[in-house]
C-alpha cells in the first residue's frame, strides 16, 4: 500500500489513519477527517473530500503489478 497521496494543487498529505479515517498534512499541521471530508479533530480542517474519498476507496491489487506462478 503506498504511504499516501500528494494533493495536486496544495501538496498536502492524505494518507489512511485508523478505521476508514484519513490523516491530511499541510506542512507542519494536520488532521483527521471522514472518508467524506468532515473533520474530526486536528489544527488543521479544511481538506478535500474528494481526495479524502479516494484514499479510503478500497485499495485494488495491480493485476499488472501480481506475481503469478509460471505456468507449467
């Protein structure tokens, strides 16, 4: 799984924290939010909650990217 997602625009971090709860770092401050964006506690608390949605979705294997046996 990978540590998380840069926003495109501020940078910031998201990243999943705890139960389908997403941690967001702007700098030196951050937050915990809803999978929907509602803030739950934490300096900061504004996010985007369609990012925050993203990194709650369910997080899907890269068929691409699995190992397979060989076929014999």
């Amino acid at each position: 799984m990978p540590a998380g997602l840069h926003h495109p625009l501020s940078r910031a971090l998201y990243e999943r924290h705890g139960d389908g709860q997403i941690k967001v770092t702007d700098g030196g401050r951050n937050g915990i939010f809803t999978s929907q964006g509602e803030w739950v506690s934490g300096e900061l608390r504004e996010c985007d909650p369609q990012l925050c949605n993203w990194v709650a979705g369910p997080q899907m294997a890269n068929p691409r990217m699995a190992e397979s046996a060989p076929d014999r």
